[in-house]
C-alpha cells in the first residue's frame, strides 16, 4: 500500500514519485518537536508509538543536508533531522481543495517555544553541516547495509543494462533487429552491444555471462520489456514532478498512430515550469479503442490515477484530429468540458488555424483534400521530387518568372501546414500534375516503383473536378479566418487584438453565408478556369450522378450540385466551428492578456481585465483584493521611467522580480500562459510533436515500441540510472538475494493488489478525509501493512486477501505482528457493527 504524506497541503504519495518516506521518530521529544512543525491538531493526542506505526513525513520536508542515501537504493535520515520545511498557506488560495489538512493556529505562546526550539535546533544543525564531510565518510560506511559480493554485482550488472537500454533509446534504435529466418540466429541490438560492452571490458557483464553460450539470449524479451518500463516510467516521473510543482496544464493530443494492432493517441501535457519557460512535453500513448465516454473515462484514469494530476487542475484542452478521429475527438473536447468547465476547448498553438479549421469539416470531400495534401507533403521530402516539382514549376510559369520563383519558395518543406496553405494549392494544382506525369512515365528511371505508384494515385485525386472545387471554396471561405490564425500564433499582443477581432470575422462569414449565390457563382467560375487550364473536365461526381440516376431524376445542373453539397456545407462548418473553438468564455480568458504591460502600453492603460476575472476567480490567492491590485498594476507601469521597456510576453511580466508583490496579477499569468493556444518560447519544448515524428519515421512501423519512443522524444530529460537500478530490484526483486524483505513484500503487495490500488486512487476523497478523522483511519491508509484500509473497502479485503508474502514479511517483525493482530481486531469488530 502507498505511504501518505502527513504534512499539511501535500498530497505525495509513494506510488507517484521516487522520493523517500520517513516514519515520525520513537523519541517523545524529537516526535513532539515533528509534529508542532507540522501543525496538525489531530496529532497532538497520538501517542510517539503511534505515529511511528501509521504517519510518514516525505523528504521534501526536510533540509536536503539531513537526508542521505547511503546507496542506490536507500535513503537515511540523519540523528539530528527535524522537519522544518512546510507549506502552511496555499489552502488559502485554494479555499475548495478537497485534500487539506487541518492546521493548528498557534498562540503567542506556542510561537515563543517554537522559535526557541528552532534555535536550538538550527545550532545543531549547524554543526552536523560542519561536520558533513567526516560523517559522510565514517558513518556512511557504518549506515550502509553491508552487501554480500553477489548482491554488488548484480547491480552493477543491472547498472550496465539500463546504459545500454538508454543510449538505445536516445539514438532511436530498436532493441530488436529481428531474424533472417527461423533456422538461421540473428543476433538483435541489444544482445550485439552487450557484447560489445563486454568485449570492451565490462566486468559486470563478463562475470554474469562468461559462462553463457554464444548462441544464446543474455537477456530474455520478458526482462528486455521490464529495463524498457523501468526507463519509460523514470522518465515520465522526472516531467510529471515538475507539472505537479506547477500545478496547472493544458491537455494537447497529437494525431493518431498505430502500432500493435491498434490505434493510439499521443499525450502531450502544455504547462509552465518553475522557471516560468511555458514547455509542451510528450507523455504517453493511450489507446484509442472505444467511443467518446470510454475514452474520457481512459483519459482521466490515465492523468489521475497514473500520473497523480488533477483534473480540476487542467485549463485547456487542443486535439490534433485528422480524418475519421475528427468527429470522436469533438466529442470527447465537449465531454470533458461539460465536467471540467474550465478545461476550455481551444486550438493548438503548432497548427495552423485553417488547417485545423479544414480537418473539422466532416465532409468527405474535404477530407479527401486534407488526406491528399498530407500524402503530398510526405511524397516531396525527398530532394529528388522535390527537384522534379521545381522543374515542373518552371515549365509551367516559365512566361511568369516572378510567380514561379515566389512558388518555389513558398513550397518549401512544411508548406502544407501553413496559413496560406489552401492559396498555395491551388497555383500549384497545374504544375503538381505536370510533375506527377513525369515522375510516372519515369524517363530516366530514377524512381522507384513504389514512387511511379504513389505519383499515379495523386494524380487521379488531383484531376478530379470535385477535388478542384472543394480547393477553390477552401481557399475563398478561409481567407477571412487567415490573419485571425496568424494573430493566434503570433505574440501576446497579436493574440489580445485577435480576441477582440472574432467579431469582425463572424459578421464577414456571416455576409458570405447570407450572399452565397453570389459568392458561388464567382467562386465556380474560378474553379472552373483552373480547371481547363489543367484538362480536368467539369462533371458532377460519378457515385452522386449514378444515385441520380437510379433514382430516374431529371437533368443535374452543375453549378447547383456544387452549390448545394460544397460551398453552403464549407460556409456554414467553418461557422460554426470558429463559434464552438472561441466560445464567450474562451474569449474572456484570452482578453485577460491584456495584463501583460505591452498589452496595457498599447491601450493607453485603459484595460478592463476585471471584467473577465470571474473566469479563473478561483485560481486566485485573494480574490477580493483584485480591483484594488489590478488598479496598482495599471498604475505602476503607466508611471514608470522612460528608460523601462514594457514587457512584451508573459514569460517576461512573471520574471520581473516586482510581480511577487501582485499575487493575483502573477496567479492570473501563470494560468493563462497554461493555454495551448499560446505558442511555447522555448525552441527545444515546440518540437515535442516534431521530434515524435521524426522517430516515427526514421523506425520501421514493425519496430514501435511505446517505451523507446519515450526515451527518444524526451532525450533531453535527465534520468538517474541509480534510481532506475532501485526501482527494478523492488519490482523484480527475486533475482536479488540481498533485496530488503520488507520492501520486497511492499512491492509484491502493491502489484498483486493493482485493483485495490486503483479504487484507493480513485476514492481519493475518502481516503484524504478518512486521514483528517480522529479514529485513526488515515493512520490505517498510511501504514506499511494496509491491514486496516484493506478491511475498510472491499477491494482492498482482495488486495491484502491476494498479498500474502507482504502479510508473512509484516509478521516476521514485531510490529507487523502487533499491526496484523491489531487490523483482525478491527476487521471483527466492524464486522459485528455492520
């Protein structure tokens, strides 16, 4: 079962980080001293026994100099260490949290004996400083569990695996390299650098194998898959840490992909560190099986109880939906916001608005057109067609030089996700079929087959008449959302004067939707004429004109056709989608920007920032003090010196030193630059989804493995191999004959019970109120055995009932035996009650 932290306003738990426990000490006095710097009332009556049996403090309570690991896979504290680290205040700003603690108020005299206390207690630590060096060489030594030859090894050979496992990773390489055939052995990746590393004198390595047959496998695929969970998940916890530190984030989903027979999503989480660097970090893979409600359901299980996040902490919300997904991933944005309403539904900050706009028309036509410029993009990587579309743009313009070089340029790499994209298809519709002709008649013979193939499919799209007209109405009902998408990726003041400008847009849509006779008969004809110049004639669908016909239908007009299933359908989704993706709320947030002092400079200090405020009134540490606070803020940068420059981002505003004196106004920035659809400012977090990408591509489809593709986008997140050595000898510690029993039998208790462990996470509020109650229940939640928790809910009577080598380790010990008879006790008499 999981430790919880005692400490008032911290929720850790063993289970969601690496950081080490520590039970309330024997000693009546240093317990007593322990439990006045934690200010909790409902202690004071427990007994020193007590609290040594059923609390624990974590280690970010306590001064870094009094913890020692002594080894990789225990940490100590030092005689003298006292808790003094402690947060007393952040309920304040939070009055709704459901995981306080109640926390004593002290009177001047108990202040008195504090301070007198700590007085002492700083002189010894004091000298335990001095003494730091001396101590940690003599009586680490002494601390140090004494390790037997065999169990040394072993780590230093689990040591040796995990550094081959994480170069492996960073430098996108399979751990399998497959075989040549059945009969024939090929060795993989993984076994070839163990050799490698052995034949280059690692001695770990040699004395585990050097009696091992050449032939045969090192390291089986079952241990290859735990090394590659064990980096997976360390790694994934070294960036959780910090989200949780900075409480608020947005969920960003990327496209879907698949592997293992099955399609998955990609997590990504957007969120503000402590150095206030706004930062967009890959997570995960989740399956996509299911419809909306189970997959919201496996969203939030994964973000709560995996990850320990809450969701009543997340501000926003962008998918990256293509294709059929659209539909689903709509769904899911509305289903979550109905019960987190202010997970606001916004687009992402690394697509392009009109390209997001496009992707959410379900219509099949659209799609199609959305479906042929990704193939495109993919089909003109390679400097060879991309040398043959050059030479394609020069044939066909070559009477119009200037607007054949400007194409040139503006179909360089990437140019199918920019604004503008739908302007640049359509002057580029002539010269892209000329180039697919060439490159399927393939003179030279300087393609593939495959590539002649690929040609020829593209080719049969792009003459198709319909495909022309969909680009054509794209590219003319988009133009009116194109500078507001490019204000939305642009800086903070671009976004503030983009908010403030929806209106505009929706009254131009609105004209061209109440005008669309006119507007179509223009937009035909434009159709038309690309259409001649490129020989596609001008029919009606051959599937639609077939239904026509069996249904005995007179003539079809084709202007009409088109009118009818194209332009009004484009007109009318591009509409309603731009109202759903910037709803009155999404607004109000997005004007808050105009607490940046650019912003304010800009609108000659004439801002109403109080009038959105209700929108995150919760967030904020005072609320009612805002009015006066944001007068302040108005007032100090409108009377400022002429030599200040007026930040323009919010990056800048919270590096100010002054903003710790506006806590509102700092509260306020920290969760508006939370919002995906503010664009990241640090050049390594915007290419998350890119460097997934790039891995995706540059790894066979039948080589994707979930935890390498962790390992490979986050390369630039530490890892500690130590912890990594410590992880996997509690998890799979039969191999490891000097692993502590104790913990040994935690580990098997936690795993054997995985469904008391979820209920316990998912009734969290019980178990936190359970530990505020005098009876002692959260005493039970938080001790070693679990006896009393498990007898309290049904799923964890299955997960003690199934643990039963943590039950045997509890009562080879005293205490364990005192816990197990004292939880029998308690199990009969609630038994008898019920």
């Amino acid at each position: 079962m999981p430790n919880f932290c005692a400490a008032p306003n911290c929720t850790r738990k063993s289970t969601q980080s690496d950081l080490a426990f520590f039970r309330f000490p024997r000693d009546p006095e240093r317990c007593r001293i322990w439990v006045e710097n934690c200010r909790r009332a409902d202690l004071e009556a427990k007994t020193s026994d007590q609290l040594n049996k059923h609390y624990r403090l974590c280690a970010k309570h306590f001064d870094p100099a009094m913890v020692c690991k002594t080894s990789p896979y225990r940490t100590v504290l030092k005689d003298t260490a006292i808790p003094t680290i402690f947060d007393l205040t952040s309920h304040l700003r939070n009055p709704h949290t459901r995981h306080r603690k109640r926390i004593k108020e002290l009177t001047e005299e108990d202040l008195r004996k504090i301070k007198e206390r700590r007085l002492a207690s700083s002189v010894e630590q004091l000298a335990a400083k001095k003494d730091a060096t001396t101590e940690d060489s003599t009586g680490a030594a002494e601390d140090e569990p004494q390790l037997s030859t065999e169990g040394k090894e072993f780590r230093e050979y689990l040591r040796s695996l995990f550094e081959v496992v994480v170069m492996l990773g960073k430098q996108s390489i399979p751990l399998a390299a497959g075989k040549a055939s059945e009969a024939e052995y090929m060795s993989n990746n993984f076994q070839a650098l163990l050799d490698y590393r052995m034949n280059a004198g690692d001695e770990a390595l040699k004395r585990r194998f050097h009696a091992t047959a050449v032939n045969t496998e090192y390291v089986s695929a079952t241990q290859q898959n735990q090394l590659l969970d064990i980096c997976e998940n360390t790694v994934r916890e070294e960036m959780l840490m910090e989200v949780r530190e900075s409480r608020f984030f947005s969920l960003v989903t990327g496209d879907l992909v698949e592997f293992a027979d099955e399609k998955h999503l990609p997590l990504f989480l957007h969120f503000v560190n402590q150095h206030n660097v706004l930062r967009e970090e890959f997570l995960d893979f989740m399956s996509f099986d299911g419809d909306e409600c189970a997959l919201v359901e496996r969203l939030e299980a994964q973000l709560t109880d995996r990850w320990g996040l809450s969701m009543e902490d997340c501000r926003g919300q962008a998918h990256k939906a293509t294709g059929t997904s659209t539909t689903k991933m709509k769904a899911v944005a509305v289903l979550l916001m109905e019960k987190y309403p202010l997970a606001l539904h916004m687009p992402s900050s690394q697509m392009a608005l009109n390209v997001h706009l496009a992707n959410s028309l379900p219509f099949p036509n659209v799609q199609v057109v959305m479906e042929t410029l990704r193939r495109i993009g993919a089909f003109f990587r390679t400097p060879l067609t991309q040398d043959e579309l050059e030479k394609a743009i020069s044939t066909h313009y070559q009477k119009n030089e200037e607007k054949g070089s400007s194409l040139k340029q503006a179909c360089a790499s990437g140019w199918t996700e920019l604004h503008n994209v739908f302007d640049v298809l359509l002057d580029m519709l002539p010269p892209l079929l000329l180039c697919m002709d060439s490159i399927r008649d393939n003179g030279d013979g300087n393609f593939a087959d495959a590539v002649t193939a690929d040609a020829y499919s593209l080719t049969e799209t792009l003459s198709d008449f319909e495909i022309v007209v969909t680009v054509v109405i794209l590219k003319n009902v988009l133009t009116f959302t194109r500078a507001f998408g490019r204000n939305l990726q642009g800086e903070t003041l671009d976004v503030f004067f983009a908010a403030n400008s929806l209106t505009a847009v929706l009254h131009s849509l609105n004209e061209v939707n109440d005008n669309v006779d006119v507007y179509h008969e223009f937009w035909y004809e434009e159709a038309v004429s690309v259409a001649n110049v490129m020989e596609i004639p001008v029919t009606v669908p051959r599937l639609f004109l077939r239904k026509q016909r069996a249904a005995d239908v007179g003539e079809i007009q084709i202007e009409a056709y088109f009118k009818e299933y194209v332009t009004v359908p484009v007109i009318r989704g591009i509409m309603q989608e731009v109202e759903d993706m910037f709803s009155e709320t999404n607004l109000k947030a997005l004007k808050c920007l105009s607490l940046v002092p650019a912003v304010m400079g800009q609108m000659k200090f004439n801002t109403t920032e109080e009038n959105y405020a209700d929108v995150y009134r919760g967030d904020l540490p005072s609320p009612d003090t805002l009015l006066a606070e944001l007068h302040c803020w108005r007032i100090k940068w409108k009377h400022r010196g002429k030599e200040v420059r007026l930040p323009t981002t919010i990056h800048e505003t919270l590096q100010l030193p002054d903003v710790k004196f506006f806590p509102n106004v700092n509260a306020f920035l920290k969760v508006l630059s939370a919002l995906p659809v503010l664009k990241l400012e640090d050049s390594r977090s915007d290419k998350a989804s890119r460097r997934l990408q790039a891995h995706l591509d540059g790894v066979p489809v039948k080589r994707w493995i979930k935890s390498l593709a962790m390992l490979n986008v986050n390369t630039h997140v530490k890892h500690d191999l130590d912890v990594m050595v410590d992880k996997y000898c509690r998890l799979y510690s039969e191999e490891d004959p000097e692993a502590d029993s104790e913990e040994v039998a935690d580990a098997e208790a936690e795993a054997e019970s995985e469904e008391g462990a979820k209920a316990d996470a998912e009734s969290e509020d019980g178990a936190k109120a359970d530990a505020e109650s005098e009876d002692g229940a959260k005493a039970d939640a938080e001790s070693e055995e679990g006896a009393k928790t498990d007898a309290k809910s049904e799923e964890g009577a299955k997960a003690d009932a199934e643990s039963g080598e943590g039950a045997k380790a509890d009562a080879e010990s005293e205490e364990g035996a005192k816990a197990h008879a004292e939880s029998e006790d308690g199990a009969k008499a609630k038994a008898a009650m019920k």
